[in-house]
C-alpha cells in the first residue's frame, strides 16, 4: 500500500487511512481508531484505508435496488483499488460503539476475508454496513448506553496468516489477572471467530506456556509466549486487560484488532471479604428473590420492613386467613420471608387427616373461620376496592402531586425535614395500602376464573382476556409513548439521536426539535417519577430519561405501534366478552348473574393491580430517593 499523507485525505475526506486514524473514532469507529494508535505507536498493525461512517451513510441513504452498488461508493473503491493494488483485502466493520470498555459488541458486526474486484469489494462493504441494524446488535446493545450504530468500514491488504487466532490478557472466566489466554488455528481467524473449528488453547503465565488440552500444533510454545508478550505490550498502552485479534506470517506478528475485555471479574484473592452479622431467627426462611434480588442496602432496611409486617398481619386477620401473616425478615444483607403459622410459632403440620378437624374444632381456628365467612358475608374485598376508587387512591394522587412539585433543593434545612416527614408518611400510607389490596385483587380474580371455569369450562388464561387492557396505568403512557414514536418517526432531524438513545441525546432534544422535547419532558413528567425497583438506591426513571429514548428508540425499530395495540386489546377483550354472553344466552338466569356480578367484580379489581404498585409503592419510593440524595448532599 503507498505512503498517504494528510494532502491525500483534503482531496478524498470520505476516506481516512490507517495511519491517520487515532483519535478519529466519531468518524471511522472505535476498531479503526485503535489500531491507529497501536499504529501510531510501532506495533505490528497491516496498513488499511477506512470508508467513514458518514461517508456511507450518505452512499446507501435511499437505495431501492437491493443488489446494486452505490455509484459514491463505486467511485470511492475505484480509489482504494488503485491505492491498495491488486490482491485479496479483508474488509472490517469498524462501527461507533464498539470495541468499548463496557461493551465490546464482538461477533456482533461482519467481517469478509480474501475479497478481490471492485464487485466483491462493494458487496462485502455492504454486508459489513448492514450488520449495524441486525437483529443480534439490536439485543445486544438493548439496556446499554454505548451509543449510535453508526458503522465505518476499514479496507487492509489481507495477511496471509499461517496462523492467527485471539488473546486475552487476563484470564475473563476467573479474572486472574497473570495469565494471558492465547488461541491459535492453522490459518486465516475467521473459523476460529465463526466456530467452525476448535482452536489451540495455551495459558501463559510469566516465561511458562501450556497448552491444557494438546491441540493440531498451530503454535508452539515459543509463539504462545512471543503472542502474550505482544498482548500484555498492547494492554500496556491503553492501561487496561485487552482482548486481540492477532496474524502470524512466517516469523512476523500482526496485531489485527485490540479491544478492552468487558465485564472482567475480580479475582478472587483481591476481593476483601466484608463480615456480615448474621443471626438467624427461629422458623422456616426462604430467600425472597423476586422483589429482592439484590442485597438491601442500609437506607431501604430501615424504610419498609417493620410496617409491611404489621399491614401483612393486619390483611390476613381482617379475612380470616389460617394464618398470622406473610413476615419479611433482613438477615445477612438479603431478605427473606416466610408464612407465619398461627401462635407466630412453626411446628410440625399435623396429619392432613386431623387438619380438617382442628380447623373445624380448635377454637382459634373456629374463630378465624367465623371471621372468615363474615368477611365474605359483608364483602370486605369489594369495600377495600370501592374505598380505593373513591378514596385511597384520590388522597395518594393529591399527596403525590403535591410531593412531586417540591423543589427540594430550595427549602431550607428545617423546610427540608419537614418535607422528607411528609414523604415519609405516604411511604407508610403507600405500604399500608398495598399490602391491604393484595387479597381483594386475588378475591376479585378467583371469583371471576371459577365461575368461567364452572360456567364455560375456560381455563385461567381465556377468562383474563376478558380484563386484558384495562388497566389506565398501562394503556395511558402507552398511548402517550405512541404520541413521541409519531412524532419521532415523521422528523428525520430526531433519528440520530433516538438512534444514539444516550443521556447527551436527550440534552440535545430542545435545540433538534422543541416541540418534540416539549412532549417528551411532559411524558418524564407524567410518568418516570418512579422507582425502577425496591430501593432507594437505584435511579427513578425521570433521572435516567435516556432509558425512554431507548424504549423509544427500540419501539420506533420494530415498527410498534402503542395506539393500535391498545384498541387490539379492547377488541379481542369484546369479542371474548361476547363469546361468553352467547355462551351463557341459554342458561338460567342465575348463571348469568353469577357470571356477570363476577366480571364486574374483576373488572373494578383487575386496574388496581397496577395501580397500587405506582401509587403505593413506586412513586413514593422515588419521592423519598429525591428527598434522601438531598438530605445526603447536604450531609456530605
């Protein structure tokens, strides 16, 4: 390949050569840049010429016809023929978002070897193009904040490798930071990356190489060694464990591509263990993961845990449950819970032959049963829902409003206290409440699965069609994230940074399109003050908005439409409905009533669901984490 200078890219700026790369990552992609430092700094790296990313944006942007060549990207391969000389090239993705500390993307884009003539060349551009929006990147990169997909492709003389392979230079299953993995087979890398073959394996350690498994000789030892000593030389320049991609030609090293390895854990001989004062607590234990998953932290141990337990004994007493409650415990940093038995003592059950008369015989037992049937009698579930609708859940609005249009960084220290009491207060309201709904939403539910499965022999999952879409607290920030897709989706000067879905995206919406922001900080508004889960730890969704871009960014790619999904779900719910009527048309009378009186029952129970958790426990969450990071700055 000739000798380039910065003069050759003034008259061609859609090309950047290899050596001119580093630091260029906005414009030929993070893979690119950095074999332009390892360039840079004399190591082994073939010479290349990148096509930039907003080079072919503007090549393949409106293209009908599937199989032809761009006529800009024609002319520009013309000119990296005539630069590179005949011979077979390897042509890499070398896209904006890999290759980065958290998120290497590897695997995820294409890579085409041994390719020669300006047709290949320009079809294998393309696939390297497309891979961006394939499937696969789309669910890697879901949840991360890497950024754009916007993609460059790198254009080298391929090295004819008698071997080639990949290196860690730490150990990425044990983290041990003294090993260096080496991975060889006979030729060119791309049946090792695509696992068409099994490779070579060698662990280096200091002088030491050793190959656990044998393999087809590859490499030898001495190889092993020269390859790590390339690897741990590349991780030394950019000061961090880095996986490489490397060629061996004769005696001669290449270096093809170098990347942070991801998500590397610590060895185990360098974590400090923290003791942790454990005291177990009579009875049966289990860890209650699903609300839980993660260890409490020391603020959200003292929020909740004491109040939920006397609301749960509360719930379980009022409809004679044969039970004292649902307990949650903290032991060891992690919660657990279990059914606390009546008398608060576990025992061993009795024989199921004697239960049925100790229930019928013990006098506590009589006693929960008569309260029991009184709660049924009188209706305590359909009261519990009735005073949400027009009580509970008004008087949490009103007190959320109120909370949420606090700006708690103005108060004064006393103003401040007295605000987080006030927080604190419908934190244990919200908790109260949750806990007291729990039974009458399963009452309700029950009631509705027993009558359709006497009445028309339905299962569970066909009765709650007949409730599908009827929760507010679903079907209204759907309908208003269906309003930003259409917005998004008639603004070209929006994709970019829907696309990029990162928090310098979001920063830059007012100045794109301010009606658009406008919508978007009313959505945040309306809806991402809440918890993501329980702790008061982890960001709400008004502090992460960037997370809403992406929900947006990802609805805008498959076409999702939240307007047509909610009126999918009213009709298949009328139809079902009236399946059922048609059904029961010829039955007496009082099976229609049971049936009826039991969906109207659900019907009023079934948005609850939704709604206590927001109420009652999401949002207050996030009221409180508002009011502690204040507490917490002024602290610090």
């Amino acid at each position: 390949m000739s000798t380039t200078s910065a003069a050759d890219e003034r008259r061609a700026p859609q090309l950047v050569f290899l050596s001119n790369a580093a630091g260029r990552s906005a414009e030929v992609g993070v893979k690119a840049a950095n074999l332009g430092v390892l360039m840079a700094a004399g190591f082994p790296v073939p010479d290349g010429i990148v096509l930039t990313a907003a080079a072919l944006g503007l090549a393949f942007t409106g293209l009908q016809d599937e199989a032809g060549v761009p006529p800009l990207l024609e002319g520009w391969l013309s000119e990296v023929l005539e630069r590179v000389g005949p011979g077979p090239v390897a042509i890499r993705s070398s896209a904006l978002a890999e290759d980065l500390a958290d998120a290497s993307y590897a695997g995820q884009y294409e890579t085409v070897l041994g390719v020669e003539g300006l047709g290949p060349m320009a079809a294998a551009v393309r696939r390297c193009y497309e891979s961006a929006s394939a499937a696969r990147v789309a669910a890697y990169e879901r949840g991360r904040s890497a950024g754009s997909a916007s993609i460059a492709v790198l254009i080298q003389r391929l090295v004819p490798a008698d071997a080639a392979g990949v290196a860690f230079t730490a150990n990425p299953v044990s983290g041990a930071r003294d090993e260096t993995l080496v991975s060889a087979v006979r030729g060119l890398g791309d049946r090792l990356m695509s696992g068409e073959v099994s490779p070579d394996d060698w662990v280096v350690r200091g002088d030491r190489a050793d190959s656990p498994r044998g393999g087809t000789g590859a490499i030898d030892a001495q190889r092993a060694r020269s390859i790590a000593d390339l690897a741990r030389q590349v991780e030394a320049l950019f000061g961090a464990p880095q996986d490489i991609e490397w060629a061996l030609v004769g005696d001669t090293l290449f270096v093809l591509q170098a990347r942070p390895i991801t998500a590397l854990p610590i060895p185990a001989e360098l974590i400090e263990p923290v003791p942790v004062r454990v005291e177990v607590p009579a009875g049966f234990w289990e860890r209650e993961a699903s609300h839980f998953p993660v260890p409490l932290t020391p603020m959200m141990r003292s929020l909740e845990v004491t109040i939920q337990n006397a609301a749960l004994a509360r719930a379980f007493a009022a409809h004679g449950l044969l039970a004292d409650g649902l307990e949650f415990r903290e032991i060891g940093g992690w919660m657990y819970t279990r059914v606390v038995p009546p008398g608060g003592k576990d025992r061993r059950p009795p024989p199921a032959p004697l239960l049925w008369l100790l229930v019928r015989l013990h006098p506590q037992m009589r006693s929960r049963l008569s309260v029991a049937r009184r709660a049924l009698r009188e209706d305590l579930a359909g009261q519990i829902i009735r005073t949400w609708h027009a009580e509970t859940q008004p008087d949490l609005q009103r007190r959320i409003n109120a909370l949420r249009e606090v700006p708690v960084e103005a108060l004064d220290d006393a103003a401040l206290l007295e605000h987080w009491a006030r927080v604190h207060s419908l934190l244990d309201a919200g908790i109260v409440a949750h806990f007291t709904l729990h039974a009458p939403i399963a009452i309700a539910r029950f009631e509705l699965a027993r009558a359709c499965r006497d009445l028309l022999g339905w299962d569970a999952p066909r009765t709650f069609e007949l409730l599908n879409g009827l929760s507010a607290m679903s079907t209204t920030p759907a309908l208003a994230l269906a309003e930003l897709s259409r917005l998004a989706a008639t603004r070209p000067a929006l994709h970019e940074l829907v696309e990029r879905a990162d928090r310098e995206a979001v920063s830059q919406l007012s100045r794109a399109d301010p009606e658009f922001d406008a919508a978007f900080q009313h959505y945040q508004r309306g809806y991402a003050m809440r918890a993501r889960r329980y702790d008061v730890a982890e960001p709400t969704l008004a502090e992460t908005p960037e997370l809403t871009l992406a929900t947006l960014r990802d609805q805008l790619r498959r076409g999702y439409d939240g307007t047509r999904q909610v009126a999918a779900l009213a009709s298949r719910r009328s139809a079902v409905l009236a399946e059922a009527r048609e059904l029961l048309a010829t039955r007496e009378e009082a099976d229609r009533a049971r049936f009826e009186r039991a969906l109207a029952r659900a019907v009023a129970a079934h948005p609850v669901h939704e709604e206590n958790e927001f109420f009652t426990v999401s949002v207050p969450l996030a009221l409180a984490r508002t009011s502690l990071r204040e507490l917490g700055r002024r602290l610090a």
